[in-house]
C-alpha cells in the first residue's frame, strides 16, 4: 500500500466518496451499510458494524468485503459461499477480502460466533440486491422483462427455448460506474433452495496449505526487515525504574527504542535481538501478587466495580429466598475453573513498515479496526494513516485481540527506518499474552419432593455471564455475576465464560438428579423449555444409546461411567455424551463422546463437522488437564512441554451428529460445541466412581483423586 | 525460526541438499535446522511453533525420516537430503497424502498441515499400512491446536488406501 496523498480508508467516507472504481476498476457495486447485530434470542447486541460491499468487475470477478477476518474457522470458504449462491456463479469467482482496514467495512471484531449471524447475512442481503440489479441490466441487454431472465454460472440469458447467447456478468457491467445501497425490501435465497451453499465444498485455499505456500504473518519477510523483541517485565504487577540501553545499542545493526514503559530492538536477525535484549540493564521494581494456591479466596476478596468488558448479567424472577428456605430438597455446591492459555500454534505475529506517516502493519489479528484505531491513538496518527491488513493467521481461539505487539514494531519500524517483524516466542506467547479467566461459580437450588427443581441462584465470580441463563423451566431464579481485580491478564477466549457456567450448571443438574433418583437425560428434558435444545438432547441420546438409570452406577460396570450435559450459547444449541473408564489405578480414559449440535441453516457442512469436531477436542484439554499455573506474578509453565494441549493419544473416537434447520437462520458453531464437554466427562466420572469433581481441569495428574 | 542467543562461533560455509538442491549457507553448527530454512532459505512452509520439539510443525524430512528442525543443529545435516514441505509434491502433481489432507479437509488454520503432512509421508513409507495404534503412536508428536485430528487420522487412511471411517470412527 502505497503512502500516497487520499489514501482515505472506506469506512471513513459515506459510499458515494469511496473511489471503488479506481481501485477495482469499472463496473457495479452495491453497498450494504453498518447495521445493527441481528438479534436472537440468546444473542448479544451492540452498535451498528459490519455490513458489506460487492464489486462486480469487467473481468466477470465479483469482489466481496467484510470487516470479518479468517482465523481457521472456515468463514472465508461458508461466506464465499453464500456469495456465489446468491449471485449464481462458480466460488472460483469470488474474490473475499477479509479485515483489511483500507478497502473492507468496519467491523468490531471476529469473535462471538457472529460472522454467520452477522457477516452472512450481510453478504447474502448485498449480494441478493447485486443480483437483482444484473437481473434489471440484463433484461434491458437481452430485451426481455426481468422475469424473464435467468441466471446462471456467472452468465445471464433468457428464460425458454429461444434464449439469446448468454452474456457473462463482465460484459453486463462493461462501462458501468453504478454505485447502489441495498434496498430494504431484498430477499436473500431462503436456505432450502440453496444449491451451492449447504453442500459440501473444498476449502478455499486448499492447495496452499498442503503445499507450505501459504504466508502467514510470522513467514513475511520484505527486504531489508529487522527482527523486533520486546522487553518484557520479569512478573506481572513489575515497573521500570531504569534502563541501561548503552550496551544494547553497541551492538552493530541493532536500533533500540524507549518510550515511556515500552523498551524494544531491533536487529537485522533473530540472534541478534535476543542478544540486544539480554544486554539491556533493566531494573525492576516488584510488587506482591497472589498465587494460585490463595485465588479463590484472592478474588472472593477483590470484587470490582463497574462493567470492564464482561456482559454484566442481574437476572431475577420470583423469590429464590424463600423458595430454598421452604424446598424439601436443597444443594449449595461451588464450582472452579482454570486459568488456561489459548495456544495459538502460530504465536502473535505483526509485521511494520512505514512510508513517510502512513503505516500498514500486517497481523494476526481478530480485531484489525480496532487495532488501527488503538494505534492510530497511541501514535497520534489520523486512522487513514494506519492501514492494517489480516494475512492467513495460525489460529486465535479469542486470544489475538490486543494491538500492544503491533505499537512495538510501529516504533521500532519508525525508529530504525525499516519494516519491523515481532514473532513471539512459544514462552513469550504464554506469558504475555492474556488468559482465559478464572470462574468462581456458586450454585444454590432448591427441589421438590417430586424432584422439580423450584429455586436456582447462580453466582459466576470473575469469569463472566454467557449461558449462565437457565434453559430449564424454574419458577424461581437468581442469576448474576461479579468482576474481580483479577491478579492475571484475562481476556477474550473461545466459548470462555459459556464453558465455566456450563460446566457448573450442568454439573449440578446432575447432582440434582442423583439426589432425587431422576434419570440424567428424563431429568433435564422434564425442566427443558426450549424444544430446539431437547431434540439435540434426544438425539444425542440415542445416538449413544443411553439406558436410563438413577444415581452412580459403579457397582454395574468395572470402572466405566457415562454422562450426558446440554449447552445453549450464541443461538446454537448442543449436547455431549461421554463414556469414561476409570482404572483399578484411578487412570481416568475418555472412551467415547458423541456431540450434537443445532446452529439454524447449515451453510458448509463439512467446515462445520470440522469445527464441532475441533472443539470438542479442544475442549478436552480444558475439560482434564490445562491450567496455567502461578506464584507471586510468575507463570511457572510456559512452555508446550509443561502447559499440555490435547494430542492425539488423548482424543478418543467422537460422534458428531449435525442436526439441520433450513428454516431457522444460521449462527455461529465456533465456540458452542466446546460448552457441553466438561460437565459430560465429570457426570461420566460421577457414573463410573460415585466421586462428583467440581474443578477444571478435571484430572490434572491424569488420575481421579 | 529458533531464537536461540547469539553465540560468536566460527562461521564457516559449507552446502546444505534441500530439496534436491544444494544450498551454500553460512554455517554455524549449533544453529537450528529450522532457522537455517526459514531465516536463510526463505523455505518458510516449516513453521515454528515451540523451539523445543514438542509440537511438530517444524517436522521436515532427513533422508525419508520426519525429524524435528528446531532441536537439530544444522551441523548434523550436512551431507544429508532434505525435504520439506515445499519439495514434496512433483511439479504439479502433489504427494498422495497431500491429497489425501485435502480430500479429507483435514485441517483448519493450516499452520500445523506440513508438519502432520511430512510426518505421515515418514510414518507411511516405513509402514504402509499402518494400525490405528500405528498411527497414532507416530503422529503423537504433532499438535494441531484446531483439534483436527479426526480429520488428519482419516487422510492418513486415506492416503494408504486403508477403508474409509465416518467420523467417529478413531482416533
């Protein structure tokens, strides 16, 4: 990108100001504006993002932008999809441009399951209002009416026997400079008479991938780049009293940078960095922080104030006090979860270079405009003089959100007059990033003698609110949750607090059920009051082929145990069934799980197998063995070969059963089918020894205690 | 890309064979296959992933067998052909098992892919029909954060013409 004068990024300017016709060249193009999150029930909301732009090119290209970026999800390939559905043309003509903050929408950012919800949507209505207009170019072409036209393969030619020569969309839009909005009234094409999304589809990119020729950000290497590192402090809660930057700077090649808090080199090679770093004489001054023998009590102690960026849930209906102080049946339980790490496999990568005051910085990133916003502000720089642009990014689960890394190369970049690549290291990664926070979870219910559950307060204590609502029918509820100072950088994480709430929910639906001598699956469908979730159940049921019981059978099974847990988690719906063999020698063994998942319409099935598959395996390591551990401001595992992650020994064979709905609109399946797996494995566990294990990870030594 | 400190040791030139061509480099024995390939090389289909040999995605070939780049020092290689996962496929024509992992879709972000591909081709011609065990055990080195295994484990199938499973199937 070059720095030259006008170089004004889209989303600054209304539609009739962007120059689609210089860039793209001739042609039409039809823009959908920002637009509300849709709704859905379980939904979030937020202000006005996304939208969409469609570029139709002389050369017969239709070029497609979203502010939504590909981080391994698979959105690149389902949302180019939908536009070649509704433009009735091959995907190879579909050219997506993805979070590149010079050409695409703005967007707040690729995480909450809401590129379908969203980015879909937004696509299919623009690229339906697309059509429409080749629809009304090529009756006047073809001098027929518009009914009469037909659509096909990137051509467009008349309906019947006697049909004209076919004209192809680049010769429709030859001379064009039309530029037109979205009419409201558009129809995109409703899901069951799709004829290219739904069904399956190859990966766009494919070839690249297997052959090594996909670039990431961490394999750019322009001439002349540096290699950047950054000082980092030796513990969290640590300040910089002083630096000796003299030796650091004798080293030949090396530039080094001080501004404020942040130190960092640069050097014509990794090596060399390293070095610089070493060589710096930093003085530190520490300050006590907790360990993670003292959290629960540390954040049962540190609640803070204000809404920070957790959805802040008060949910009340009828009386829960009185409700627990009359039930016959009663059950306080606390549940935990653990600091975990996302582990990217491709660590945070950003890569800097400027041209006289415009800087382009490519990255990994889920949330590449507010990155340019936030360094537009810590550089004092206008936005359109900070372009960045997503290459293909080795994965992000939540976890490459900050634009800190991207400041530090800008500065080196600046400083040294070079372009600027800062690759974490593996140790770096774990240390400097942030973590999936900790969830301190209290449940207290109440049951009648019929076991109908009559009083339910849950109280999530630093980990946030999504899916703690119930879906069961209870009369009398208490729902909420609570901030903390929390002593460990936190932030974003795939299905984060979905995972911890679930976990605890459907933990102590069993307990319930064990306590009233209900069977696990009849108890939950009893209390369900979303039909949509009591299909996933049942089917995931049968799929297992679950025998109805009451309490712990152990005594029946030598060591095996199965159990069963619901999820429902931005507009998806899902259930996993785990069956576990705990050994003579407390081993604990996953033999099997079974996921099913609903989301509404599926767009690309074999991506969304793909994506249930993966995060149910995900979801494993969280669910038995991750957890970051800490003393006094220091991770103490930083590293792949102490801070285990699921491999292949420890994935057992997993069902995955897709239940399809054509008439309800898609959502996202990124994060919701990891949120049922713990509380699986834990009922599983209380099935095959009778012990009920309220802590993730779940069996950290391998063993059941 | 290994980060290991800087050490002023000797450097001296000597030719490395890296898919089937010989490459002069600047030669410090202790440094990293892998840093020789991506930093010298440009070959940067090998990735880092950990530095320590616990993840895989740096796996390349030495002489057919899948071998760790970021904990071998370039000097043991000298003399030895290398293959990575650019020097896999015949011009156009790509590897079995690179069909095979896109036959299957089996990978998500893809920053794992040539470490798992590289090392099936090890497993593969040493073992042509391997068990479910078999596969397993060899590929227990390679980390696909994307939780993709199912996937991967079904192209290797496929790759050794082993009878197709429905997801569910293993691992």
């Amino acid at each position: 990108m070059s720095a030259r004068e006008g170089v004004r990024p889209f989303d600054l300017l209304t539609p009739a100001e962007r120059d689609y016709f210089g860039r793209f060249g001739n042609g039409l193009v039809v823009v959908l504006p920002a637009q509300r999150p849709s709704t859905s029930d379980w939904g979030r909301g937020g202000p006005p993002h996304g939208g969409a732009w469609i570029h139709v090119g002389q050369d017969g290209k239709v070029r497609a932008f979203t502010g939504k970026v590909e981080v391994g999800q698979g959105t690149r390939t389902a949302l180019s999809l939908l536009v070649a559905e509704e433009l009735r043309l091959p995907i190879s003509l579909v050219e997506l441009t993805m979070g590149d903050t010079d050409v695409c929408p703005w967007d707040m950012g690729t995480y909450g399951s809401r590129s379908m919800p969203d980015a879909a949507q937004h696509l299919r209505l623009t690229g339906a209002a697309t059509r429409n207009v080749l629809v009304e170019i090529a009756a006047a072409q073809l001098g027929v009416p518009p009914g009469d036209v037909e659509l096909s393969e990137g051509r467009a030619q008349s309906k019947g026997p006697r049909g004209a020569k076919p004209i192809g969309y680049g010769d429709l839009v030859r001379g064009l400079r039309r530029l037109e909005t979205v009419p409201t009234s558009t129809q995109p094409i409703p899901p069951p008479e799709w004829t290219r999304a739904g069904h399956p589809m190859v990966d766009i990119g494919s070839r690249e991938v297997v052959t090594g020729a996909r670039q990431y950000t961490s394999d750019l290497h322009p001439p002349g780049m540096l290699h950047g590192k950054v000082l980092f402090a030796p513990s969290y809660g640590s300040k910089l009293l002083r630096v000796d930057l003299s030796r650091a700077q004798a080293l030949p090649g090396v530039t080094v940078v001080r501004e404020g808090d942040f130190v960092g080199v640069a050097a014509p090679d990794p090596p060399t960095a390293q070095a610089a770093v070493k060589a710096l004489r930093a003085d530190w001054e520490t300050s006590p922080q907790p360990s993670e023998k003292d959290i629960v009590d540390y954040l049962r102690q540190h609640p803070a104030e204000g809404e920070d960026f957790w959805d802040v849930l008060h949910h009340k209906s009828g009386d829960v006090d009185a409700a627990l102080a009359s039930a016959p049946i009663s059950l306080h339980e606390t549940y935990t979860t653990a600091y975990i790490a996302h582990v990217p496999l491709e660590t945070h990568a950003v890569l800097a270079s400027w041209e006289g005051e415009r800087l382009t910085v490519a990255m990994g990133s889920q949330t590449p405009f507010p990155a340019r916003d936030a360094l537009a502000d810590a550089l004092g720089l206008h936005e359109s003089n900070v372009h960045i642009v997503v290459p293909p990014t080795g994965a992000g689960f939540g976890g490459k959100h900050a634009a800190e890394l991207a400041m530090a190369a800008a500065r080196l970049a600046k400083a040294s007059g070079r372009p600027v690549r800062i690759v974490y290291t593996r140790e770096e990664e774990f240390t400097h990033a942030y973590f999936r926070p900790m969830s301190v979870i209290d449940v207290r219910s109440g049951a009648g003698k019929d076991g109908g559950i009559t009083a339910w307060e849950f109280h999530n204590l630093n980990g946030g609110s999504a899916a703690a609502r119930l879906p069961y029918r209870v009369a009398n509820q208490k729902i909420d949750n609570q901030s903390t100072d929390s002593p460990l950088p936190q932030g974003p994480y795939r299905a984060l607090a979905a995972t911890a709430n679930n976990f605890a929910r459907e933990s102590h639906m069993d307990e319930l059920a064990a306590r009233v001598g209900a069977d696990p699956v009849e108890y939950r469908l009893r209390h369900l009051a979303d039909d949509r979730l009591a299909a996933v159940l049942r089917a995931v049921a049968a799929r297992a082929g679950w025998v109805p019981r009451t309490g712990s059978t152990a005594h029946f099974r030598d060591g095996r145990g199965r159990g069963i847990a619901v999820g429902l988690e931005k507009g998806g719906r899902v259930a996993t069934f785990a069956e576990v063999r705990v050994g003579s020698d407390r081993r604990l063994e996953v033999l099997h799980l079974v996921t099913g998942l609903e989301c509404g319409a599926i767009v690309h099935p074999s991506n969304l197998r793909n994506q249930v598959a993966g995060g149910t395996v995900m979801a494993i390591g969280g669910a038995l063995f991750e957890a970051i551990h800490f003393e006094h401001g220091r991770i103490l595992n930083p590293k792949l070969s102490e801070y285990p992650v699921p491999r292949f020994h420890d994935v057992p064979p997993i069902d995955v059963i897709l239940l399809d709905r054509p008439d309800l609109p898609s959502q996202g399946a990124g994060e919701t089918p990891l949120i049922a797996v713990a509380p699986a494995i834990a009922n599983a566990i209380f099935d095959a020894t009778g012990q009920r294990l309220r802590s993730l990870p779940l069996v950290p030594e391998g063993t059941v205690p | 890309m290994s980060l290991e400190p800087s050490q002023a040791l000797p450097r001296a030139a000597t030719q490395l064979r890296v898919n089937g061509t010989v490459h002069p480099i600047s030669l410090d024995r202790d440094r990293s296959l892998l840093y020789v390939l991506r930093e010298e090389l440009g070959l940067t289909g090998t990735k880092y992933g950990c530095g320590e040999g616990e993840c895989g995605a740096c796996k390349v070939l030495i002489d057919g067998v899948a071998v760790r780049s970021c904990v071998t020092p370039v000097g043991e290689v000298v003399g030895r052909s290398i293959t990575t996962i650019e020097g896999l496929a015949e011009g156009d024509r790509l590897h079995p098992v690179q069909q095979a992992f896109i036959d299957e879709g089996a990978f998500q972000c893809g920053f794992c892919t040539p470490g798992m591909i590289l090392a099936s081709v090890s497993l593969l011609a040493r073992n042509p029909r391997p068990s479910e065990g078999e596969i397993r055990a060899a590929m227990d080195g390679n980390l696909c954060r994307c939780g993709g295994y199912l996937r991967i484990f079904q192209a290797i199938r496929r790759a050794a013409q082993l009878p197709e499973k429905v997801d569910g199937g293993a691992p």
